[in-house]
C-alpha cells in the first residue's frame, strides 16, 4: 500500500512540474495592458497631470485666509497690558495679465500630453510583448533544429561505430563523428537557454511570476504574412500624424510658448478683489471687540526686479527653442526609425519567399550523403558538411519568418 502511495505522490508531483499555462499573443498582450509596470507608472502621471490641472484652475477663484495674533507689552513705570485681534479675509483674482489663464491653459495641455504619453506606452508595451512573443518561439524553433541536429549526429555516430567494428571505415572518422556530436550538444545547450531567458523576458513584459512554466500557443498565421502594400512614404506620412510622441512634442511646444507668456505676464499689473473682517482689542472682560468689515480692490505692478522679470522671459525663450529642436530631432528619428524598419521587413520578406526552396535542397543533399557513406562511397566530411547546409537552411528561414513579424509589427 505504501509502495502504491509512494507512485501515486511521484506520479503528481511530476505532473505538477510539468504542467504548463497555455498562453496566447494576445492574452499575453491584455496580461501586460494590464499589469505592465511600466505602463502602470506612465498612467499615474497622469493623475499628477489632472491634480496640477486643479491647482492651476484654483488660482482664478476665490480664496478665504484667516489670522489670529496675541500680544502682551510691559513698559517701566506702566502697567502690563495684552491684547488680540483676528482676521478673515476672502480675495478673488480680477486681472493678472495672462498669467493664470496661461498657467490653467498650459496644465490642460499637461492633460493631454500625459493621455498621450500613456497610449504610447500602451503601444511600445504592446510592440514589445510581440517581439518578446515571437522571440520566444523563434529561440524554440531554433532548438528544435539543435535537436534534430544532435539526433542526426547520435544517429550517425551509431551507423560510424558499426562500420568501423565490421572494418568498413576508420577510426578517425569515429573520434570525428564523436566531436561533431558534442559540439552539437552544445549548441542545444545554449539554443534551449536562449529560449529560457526570452521567455523570462516575457514574463517579466506580461507581470506574472518568474517560475510559471509557459506553452506559447500561437505561431505566425497566414494573416502575418499578408501582402503589406503600403509604401515608406504613406506610412512615412502617417506617422507624422498619428505617432503619439510626436504630438505630445507639438504640446510641449504649444507648453513653452505659454511659458513665456507666463514670464511676460509679470511686466503686468494684477488686480484683486478683496473683503474681510476684523475685530480684537483687550484680552480682559472689558476690552473693545467691535468688528470692523472692509471691502476692496488693490492692484499691484512689479516696476522694477532687478532684472528678474527679464531673466525669466529668456529662459521661457530658451526653452520654447529647445522644444522645437526637440520636435524637428524626434521627427527625424522616427523617420529614420520607420525607414530602418519598413526595409528590413522587406529584407525579410525576401529571404523568407527564397529559404523554403533551399530548405527543401538541403534536406535531399544530406539524404544523399548519409546514403553514400552508408554503402561505402561518400566522405565523412561530405556529412558534415550537409548537416551544416541543413541546420543552417533550416535557421535561416525562421529567422527570416520571425524578422518579418518583427518588422512588420
């Protein structure tokens, strides 16, 4: 019974191990829309966008301050005495020219740049989880040819040991098989490792644990391949449009042209309505508390700063400048971007229609090979040489599959 016990704990352990999360592109893509730290922390800001929204909007209305003092005083030959008085006062902002219309102008900008901000990270997170997904399964395909490459050499290594036991052939081409075996053990090795740290990289884009085992359910459908007919220049033109750093470039320029206006506001008066109310007098029972109500506007005007207002309009300036440079700088990197982009995707679409033919070849040459040295007529370095052709077809077209949806997400 125990004996029965022991198998069946064994038989749910490895079956827990082993167990693996199906996991699509796109629910991999929802996962990381949602648990995304990055994409977490680009959307808090723009709470910190809405918050300084607020403060700038509450400039333009109405404020209420109060105040409370008490005071005692003692002179030689007199009596000690002590007195309060307190205060409420509301004031409303009248004029301050441009300068709180400009700063709540400019935060509703912050609003929209930040919204943008998030739906371009939205869009890098999504691109990254594509390229993270397809590179997972390209590392896994990869491995895969490592293996039927090894099982190739183990299979050769088998018919070799026979030959040279019967006589047929050397032992030199024993101990070469033997290399070339271990070598290839090698390359499964590192080729299975690769696809361990992309898919690690997966998991870290997508936000689950570390350890959960991952069974990557989708391969590249017959939609990825379809014919992109745009030219560089159309998308060239669209991006110009609708890229989302782009345009929040264009806010930031409109964010420092209000800055300046912000600076010149100071050369202005402000004016205030204010109205409040008073009253103190004696601590003691006896003492004076009629309030006293005052009503009123005041302006004021910054005549002279030492040449602080001046300083402010040119580092309003100054980096209204370095806005449009950055702006024409970003224009010409997504430009060169998207051209490296758009070619290279086309480079793989021509690789991918020329490395099924060759694949193909490099199968029935090895066939040939294996086939001559078998019944004594071919080299062992004709083998190498056609599983290397082989391995090499075979990685060559997935790469050229795998860049191409690389690309052309």
């Amino acid at each position: 019974m125990k004996k029965i016990f022991s198998i069946l704990l064994a038989t749910v352990a490895i079956h827990s191990t082993t167990f693996a999360a199906d996991l699509s592109l796109q629910r991999a893509i929802d996962l990381a829309l949602t648990q995304n730290s990055d994409l977490k922390i680009t959307q808090k800001q723009e709470d910190v966008a809405r918050a300084n929204l607020k403060q700038a909007q509450g400039g333009k209305k109405f404020s209420v301050s109060a105040n409370s003092s008490v005071n005692a005083n003692k002179t030689i030959n007199h009596d000690s005495s002590s007195s309060m008085s307190n205060g409420i006062t509301a004031t409303l902002p009248i004029y301050s020219g441009g300068r709180l219309e400009s700063q709540i102008e400019s935060s509703e900008i912050g609003v929209r740049t930040s919204e943008l901000a998030t739906e371009r990270q939205r869009e890098t997170t999504k691109l990254e989880v594509i390229q993270a997904y397809y590179n997972a399964l390209e590392a896994k395909r990869n491995s895969e040819v490592d293996q039927e490459t090894v099982d190739n050499y183990s299979a050769h290594l088998e018919n070799v040991s026979q030959l040279y036991t019967a006589g047929a052939t050397a032992r030199i081409d024993v101990i070469r098989s033997n290399v070339e075996l271990s070598n290839a053990r090698q390359t499964l090795i590192q080729s299975r490792n690769s696809y361990e740290v992309n898919l690690a990289q997966l998991r870290n884009l997508i936000g689950i644990d570390r350890t959960e085992p991952l069974n990557l359910t989708d391969d590249l459908s017959e939609e990825t391949y379809a014919i992109f007919n745009r030219s560089l220049e159309s998308c060239t033109d669209y991006a110009h449009e609708n890229r989302k750093d782009l345009l929040s470039d264009q806010f930031t320029i409109e964010q420092r042209e209000l800055a300046v206006k912000i600076a010149k506001a100071n050369y202005k008066p402000s004016v205030n309505a204010n109205a409040g109310a008073s009253w103190g007098g004696s601590i003691h029972p006896s003492g004076d508390w009629d309030p006293d109500l005052n009503a009123g506007i005041s302006a004021s005007w910054n005549i002279f700063d030492s040449g602080v207002t001046r300083a402010e309009i040119e580092e309003a300036e100054a980096e209204l400048e370095v806005a449009n440079l950055t702006y024409k700088r970003d224009l010409d990197t997504v430009d060169l971007n998207l051209r490296t982009a758009y070619l290279n995707m086309r480079e793989a679409e021509a690789r991918f229609n020329s490395t099924g033919q060759a694949v193909h070849q490099a199968e029935e040459d090895y066939f040939i090979a294996r086939e001559k040295y078998r019944v004594g007529e071919g080299l062992l370095l004709d083998i190498i040489d056609a599983q290397l052709a082989l391995s090499t077809a075979k990685k060559n077209a997935i790469s050229a599959r795998y860049d191409y949806a690389r690309y052309k997400a």
